[in-house]
C-alpha cells in the first residue's frame, strides 16, 4: 500500500476531489468532480494528464455531501487498489480570526468552525458536510482543514477592519478576506520562480467566477478586495462586489426585501449576470455582440484598474502584477483592457504575449512585470495535508 493525500472541496452542489500520491511530493493522480448533488448527479474523473478516465460507478447515490463522499470513497477503491488515504485535506472557505494557518479537523475544532456559518452562509455548511462525511467515511485518516481566510489573517489593523463601532470588531466582523488557497499558491510560485518578484510589491488578480485581487509585499497578504464576505471588492459571476451599504438599507426599508430575497440579490443574480442580463459566464460575454455583455466586461475591467491602483497604493508600488483563475488565465481581452492605461503604474503590455497566453506577458522594457501563473488550490491543500502527517509522524 502507499500513502495518498486526498483532497476535498464541497459546494452547496457540487464535490471537487483530487487524488494526490505521497511518495514524490505530494504528485497528483487524479482529479474529479461530483455535480447536481441533489439533483441529478453526474461524475467526472480525470487522470493526472487530463484525460477522462471512465469512473465505473454510478453517482446517482450523490443525493447530498454524505452520498458523494461515499462516492469517492468508492472511486478511490476502484482505481486506486494499492492506495490507502492517509490525510484528507478539506477546503473550508472561512476560519474566522483565529485560524492563521491549516488546522487538525478535530471536534472541538469542527465545533469551533460551525460559528462562522453565519459569516459565509452561502459556502461554510457545505464546507463542513463534506467535513463530517469525510470524517466518516476515511476514519482511519488524518482530516486537516485549509482556509480561504488564513492567508490574509496578518493584515495590517487598517485592512483588517471597518468603520463600525470597535465592539463589532471585536465580535467578529472584519474583513477577512478570502481566495488565500490561490494566493499562497502564486506566492510560493513567484518565490520558486521569480525571488525578487517575490520579495518585492505583487498584486494578484484571482478571477474567476469568484474574483478579488491580493496586495503581497514579500510574499505576504498586505491588503485584499474581498472583505467580510466573499461579496465584496471585484463584480464576480453572479455576486455585486463592492456595493454602497445604503444600497441594501434602501432595498429593505423601500422594496420591502428580505434578507433572503438580498442574499439571492447580492449572490446569484448580480455582477456579469446581472449587468449582461445574459451570462456569468465570461467566455459567453466575449462571444456576444449584445452591447449589455460589452458594459459588463467594461465595468468588470474598470474595477479591476481601480482597485489595483489602490493596491498599489497600499503596497507603496508595484513591481509585478500576476493574473490567475479561470479569466485571468485565460481571457486575453480582459487582461488587454485591465492592463490599458496603466503606463503610469509602470505597465506596459506586449500584444503578442499577451495573445499567446505566455507567462510573461509585459513588454521587455515594461517597469513593472505582468504575468499569467496558473494557480492550483488543491496542490496547496495537498501539502498542507502532508506537512501535518509528517509533523505527526516526526
Ligand atoms: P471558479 O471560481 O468557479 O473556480 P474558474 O476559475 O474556473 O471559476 O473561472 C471561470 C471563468 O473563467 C468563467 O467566467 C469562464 O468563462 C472564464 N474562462 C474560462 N476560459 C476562458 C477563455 N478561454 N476566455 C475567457 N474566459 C474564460
């Protein structure tokens, strides 16, 4: 038998896995997801190449978080016989103000994490049922949870915190921050790759259907868009991003909305969706002629500059800016228009790099480096699983 990591990121529909080998590394062997939990589940596995692997298992049993771990239990089985799960890593979105770093899932821990449900609603029960039936599931193994907060958990008090009354502070509401998975990802590429990139000023652009940018100032969160709530900062697929608090006290006391009817607002029907009155999806914006899909990316873009000129504000410069997620890595036109105008933070785009994809995408005599890293949340939460099992093995 050899040792395994598995890794585990749950939805309110959906389960992410990946499969990762202990000996060399942790070395990825597989990647799946499980999606329509609760409705009809579909499956879908990867090799470590990419290329499907036909799962023989029926997912239909995937009616909730319990049933698709039991799933993967069965998967991990089937095609991983000489396996055994040593650690499973979860993602868990928010880990309050005290988690700093992965933590051991034990009860208390467990227990300590159902608090800040109210805090991310949307995410953190989903987080923590893939927790439980995981913990069920794999009893043997060590259950280790990565947090999408901990990265940005040594922001300076003046990023930490909002203009309320100390006391709510002190109960909890702070801006948080989230993505930090990614950022830790791109911080240790940029250190690997580019050590005087990294101990210099970077600001991270993570967009995809989530998006917030992160300030890294030797490689370490100094500021970020997202706050309390993965609501704030960047427009995003569905959810509004920075927004005038009044604009939600008018909704209440005016429209007479409730606050599930705002959440549903706010979450699922705003950003590109909402401005497009077509698509999240920004591959379909950019196919689109409609003039509502262009005002949509304009004002993605155009948040984008703004916050990075206040990012760079923070960072006192900037030296590099490193697009990642689904669009940073992959729309060419979204980091064109994001990079327009920006000769005087020091960037200077090169067309043909920029279209090819290349990982260096500034012009030679750019002052300030512009890059496209792919990030790779799971290859984070892998080595944290590792870490931990060395450190109980030490
Ligand atoms: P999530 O936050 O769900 O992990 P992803 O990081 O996968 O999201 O990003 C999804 C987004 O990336 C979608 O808006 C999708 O349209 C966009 N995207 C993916 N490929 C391309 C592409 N070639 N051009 C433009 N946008 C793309």
């Amino acid at each position: 038998m050899s040792a395994h990591v598995l890794t585990l990121n749950a939805g309110s529909s959906s389960l992410k896995f990946g499969v990762f080998a202990l000996a060399e590394g942790p070395e990825p062997r597989a990647a799946g997801l499980i999606e329509r939990i609760g409705g009809s589940p579909a499956l879908h596995l990867r090799d470590a190449a990419g290329t499907a692997i036909a799962p023989g298992e029926d997912p239909a049993g995937a009616t909730d978080q319990a049933g698709a771990v039991g799933l993967v239990l069965r998967l991990v089985a089937r095609h991983f016989p000489d396996g055994e799960i040593a650690a499973v890593g979860h993602r868990v979105v928010h880990g309050g103000p005290d988690h700093a770093g992965p933590a051991r899932l034990s009860d208390d821990v467990l227990a300590g994490l159902e608090r800040f449900v109210p805090f991310a609603p949307l995410h953190q029960p989903h987080n923590l049922a893939g927790a439980r039936a995981a913990r069920a599931a794999f009893p043997e193994a060590l259950q280790v949870a990565c947090f999408d907060t901990s990265f940005h958990r040594n922001h300076p008090w003046v990023n930490d915190t909002f203009a309320l009354p100390r006391r709510f502070y002190d109960r909890g509401v702070r801006r948080y921050g989230f993505h930090g998975l990614s950022y830790d990802y791109i911080a240790g590429e940029l250190a690997r790759s580019a050590p005087l990139l990294h101990s210099g000023r970077v600001v991270v652009a993570h967009l995809g259907n989530g998006a917030s940018m992160c300030g890294l100032l030797g490689g370490r969160s100094v500021a970020s868009t997202m706050g309390f709530s993965a609501l704030d900062g960047l427009p995003m697929g569905t959810r509004c991003g920075q927004l005038d608090p009044g604009v939600v006290l008018y909704l209440m006391d005016q429209e007479g909305m409730t606050t599930a009817e705002l959440a549903d607002l706010l979450y699922l029907e705003s950003g590109l969706k909402g401005l497009s009155g077509m698509a999240n999806d920004m591959r379909a914006l950019e196919a689109s002629e409609a003039p509502a899909a262009r005002e949509a990316i304009d004002y993605f873009t155009f948040r984008i500059r703004r916050e990075l000129g206040g990012l760079a504000a923070a960072l006192g410069g900037l030296d590099a800016l490193v697009f990642c997620g689904g669009i940073g890595e992959n729309s060419r036109l979204v980091r064109a228009e994001v990079c327009r105008g920006m000769q005087w933070l020091g960037i200077e785009l090169d067309r043909a790099r920029n279209e090819a994809n290349a990982r260096i995408i500034s012009a030679d005599l750019s002052r300030t480096h512009v890059m496209v890293i792919p990030t790779d949340e799971e290859i984070v939460i892998a080595r944290a699983a590792a870490a931990m099992l060395g450190e109980g093995a030490a």
